[in-house]
C-alpha cells in the first residue's frame, strides 16, 4: 500500500464490456421464481446502515459462495443510485451501497441471482463479503465482463484474461511477509489519479484489504494495484500490501472495466 493524496476520476467500464440497461423489474436468471419483496426500510433506519465502501465494514454479511470458482468472467451490476443490501433474499438490512466508489461508479460481480434479487460482492471489511440487492426497474444497470485477472503470488506473476484467452502475463512485486497480500477474489472498485506520489499515474483499489494493517496513510488499508518507481519489486515481497505492476501491466490493466474480478492465489 502506498500513502496517497488522491483525486478521484469517475470512468465508466468502456472495454469488452456490453451494458444492458433492464427496463423490467427483474434479472433474467434460471432460478427466477415467485418475487419476494425487500424488507421495508425506514429513513432513520437507512442512516444508521453502514455504507458498503472501502472504508466500511459490514457485520453479518455472507461470504462470496463462489470463491473457490476463482477468475472468471461474468456479470457486473450497477445501482444507478444508493441502494440497501441484504443479508438474503428479503432478509435483514446490513447495508446502503453507493453509486460511486472513490469518485468512480460502482461497479460489482454478480456471484448468484434468484428471481428479481441479486447477490453482488461488497468492497467491504471482511473480505469476500457479498450482499443481496432488489433490483428494481430502473434502478440498476446490467453488463457483461469479458475479462478476469489471476494474481499468483508464488510465483510473483499477474495475467489478465479476456473470454478465457490470455492477453498478457507479468512479473510482479507482492507483500512482504509481516503485511502480505490477501489471497482471495477481489475485484476492482476505482481509477484513481495519484496526485502526490509520481511512481504511478493510476493506482487501482480493490475490494480487498489488509489483513494486518487496520489503516495505512491515513486510509483503511486498502490493497491497490500501481506501479513503482523502479524494478526493485520484481519478484519479490517488499510491499506494505499492494501489488507492484510493471508500466506496461499497468498500462493494460487501466482498460480493463471496473468490477473486473482478481483473484489472489
């Protein structure tokens, strides 16, 4: 991890990525079925939710029930304004989650649908936290992503994916030992311009965040993808956290669209 002082810049997902905009009140799924309707909730009782952003965290949320699935391609989705989270498919209230993420739009995997509801992963503390979402019409926005990132942290290598076929692999820089970096299925959640520290033009934060750090430069702690500003990282583990990239990663990963999944082996 890096300390940042940062300035937001709000993009949309804009490569190898199709948005269906759903003017009916439901996700088309396989298991859709009888609607079940979200528990009512109050104004006052909304305040008192957590937001579902980095610097949140959400007691009582699910875990991604696809975790083990790995980098994968899939469906991303977009609430065009702040919606509540649920616990399950008209359960308990855990959370509101914005439109935007660090000054860009949030964009999240979809990990399982059941008739007019959604369960999305959260960029939340605990790690691989999930929540269900009512999609109601016009409320939300729908895309397919064609791309997915597998981070092996062994062998200190990062390879993005689009529809299955590799597009490029790199030697990377990972967490040392005392600040590792989280294995799991993150995803990215922003773009942001780094206006304070010159070694990356962009850096990329994800959903994940460090298990051994409860904040870092006055952040929660959040693990990023950036560059660096030499090749001292290559191969090795001397980051706070964060995963070090070469330019040229990085110039491929800024294409990449929002909510690409990045799965940390």
């Amino acid at each position: 991890m890096a300390q940042m002082r940062i300035k937001p810049i709000r993009l949309l997902p804009a490569v190898g990525i199709t948005i269906i905009v759903l003017l009916s009140g439901a996700c088309s799924s396989a298991d859709s079925g009888e609607s079940v309707a979200p528990a009512a909730v109050g104004q006052e009782e909304m305040i008192k939710l957590p937001e579902a952003d980095t610097f949140g965290t959400v007691s009582g949320a699910p875990t991604d029930p696809r975790v083990d699935v790995g980098a994968v391609a899939g469906k991303v989705f977009h609430p065009k304004r702040e919606m509540i989270v649920y616990a399950g498919v008209g359960g308990t209230p855990i959370a509101r989650l914005p439109a935007l993420q660090m000054g860009s739009p949030t964009w999240t995997p979809v990990v399982a649908e059941q008739g007019d509801w959604v369960e999305v992963l959260l960029p939340t503390r605990p790690n691989s936290a999930a929540g269900w979402v009512h999609a109601e019409a016009g409320s939300f926005e729908t895309a397919r992503n064609e791309f997915a990132i597998k981070v092996d942290r062994a062998r200190f290598t990062l390879e993005i994916t689009e529809n299955g076929k590799s597009i490029g692999k790199w030697t990377i820089g990972t967490g040392k030992p005392e600040h590792p970096t989280p294995a799991g299925r993150a995803y990215i959640i922003a773009s942001i311009a780094e206006t304070k520290n010159t070694y990356s033009p962009i850096v990329l934060p994800l959903s994940y965040h460090s298990d051994s750090l409860e904040t870092f430069g006055g952040g929660p702690g959040t693990v990023g993808l950036h560059t660096w500003p030499n090749d001292s990282f290559v191969g090795k583990a001397s980051s706070d956290g964060c995963i070090r990239v070469p330019r040229d990663a990085l110039d491929q990963l800024v294409k990449v669209p929002l909510g690409t999944i990045v799965d940390i082996t």
